[in-house]
C-alpha cells in the first residue's frame, strides 16, 4: 500500500524526481539573440546540444540587451530562487565598459554575483568580454578584470565569449557589434569546453 501511493504522488508531483538542473545565463545582447532571435542564440543551441547529449540539464536564458552588470546584479537574487540553478553562466560587462562606467564599479558587480550564484550552491562560468584597443588603458584594465574576478573566487573563466568570431567581420550585423545566427554555433563551440567540466 505505501509502494502505491509513493507511485501515485511521483506520478502526480509538480516537481518530478527526474526534473532536470538548470543552467542559467545572465547575460546582455550577445547573449540574448539581439536581431537574430532568441531562439537561435548560443544559449538556445546550448539547450538543443544538452538534450542531443541526453544530459540532464535545461537552459534559463536570461540575458536581456542592454543590460549592465548593475541589472544583472539586481535581477540575479530572485532568478536564484526561482530556477535554483545548478550552473549559472554570467556573461555581462560589455555595456558598462562601452559606456566606459567605472572599473570598480563593474568589478564590485561581478564580484557580487559571482559570489550570490555560489552562495546559492551553483557552479559559475565568468564570461569575459573585451573593448576595442580605442580604449586604451582602460580596455586593457577591463579585459583583466574578469581573470581577476574568477582567480580571486575560484570560478571557471571563458576569456572572451566573441573569441572565435572577433576577428571576422562578416559573422557581424551591420552594426559590427552583434553576431549574426550562423556566428553562434561558433560560439557555443567556445563556450562547451569551459562548461562541461562544470556539468559532471
């Protein structure tokens, strides 16, 4: 009698035992699919590729463009409790260093959500990004700023999302900051190899 109503309340659960972990992406419009669609971004590709594999995990994309680290530093509390994420995928900074915001500032940010995703029981992966050389020293202390972000919490780090496609301006829409759709299986090749450790 009791084997059949532990049957009958995992058959009816809301919350299945077999429920995948999430993978949540916090991100800007690199990683939002800004005029390709949401659907054909990497974290979306990220999905298909975790269900080819048969991996019990999901993805939450909950990149928004425009968004800075200060954003994705407010919005990152109730998106840990609501997802419960396993993995989070923090991939912010470019608007603040375009808008060229204070160094401190965007440190402080990542810092805080690097360290709320930990607090919370999820791995991280620390996205870097990097400014045109225009920008001088100030590119060059942001593009560092993200090795030591990940050294100082002990989280994995991808050095630069838009590594693989930086470089070849016909993966760019016209306006030579956003990826085009056939850039981002690009970039999820990138992005797998530091990711995968962190899904054992």
């Amino acid at each position: 009698m009791r084997l059949a109503l532990f049957l009958f309340a995992l058959l009816f659960s809301t919350t299945p035992a077999w429920a995948a972990k999430t993978i949540l992406v916090m991100g800007d419009s690199l990683s939002a699919g800004y005029g390709i669609g949401l659907d054909q971004a990497w974290p979306a590709l990220l999905g298909k590729r975790l269900a080819e594999k048969h991996l019990d995990y999901s993805v939450a994309n909950l990149s928004i463009s425009g968004e800075t680290t200060a954003g994705g530093r407010a919005r990152l509390g109730p998106a840990l409790r609501q997802h419960k994420p396993a993995v989070v995928i923090i991939a912010l900074g470019a608007n603040d260093g375009l808008r060229g915001l204070a160094l401190t500032q965007v440190r402080d940010n990542l810092t805080a959500m690097v360290n709320a995703a930990q607090g919370s029981g999820a791995k991280v992966l620390l996205a870097g990004m990097r400014l045109p050389p225009n920008y001088g020293p100030y590119a060059t202390e942001f593009q560092s700023s993200f090795a030591g972000i990940a050294r100082a919490r002990k989280t994995a780090l991808l050095e630069f999302l838009l590594e693989p496609v930086a470089a070849r301006s016909e993966l760019f829409q016209a306006d030579n900051l956003h990826p085009v759709a056939a850039a981002q299986p690009l970039i999820l090749e990138h992005v797998w190899p530091a990711l995968a450790p962190l899904l054992k």
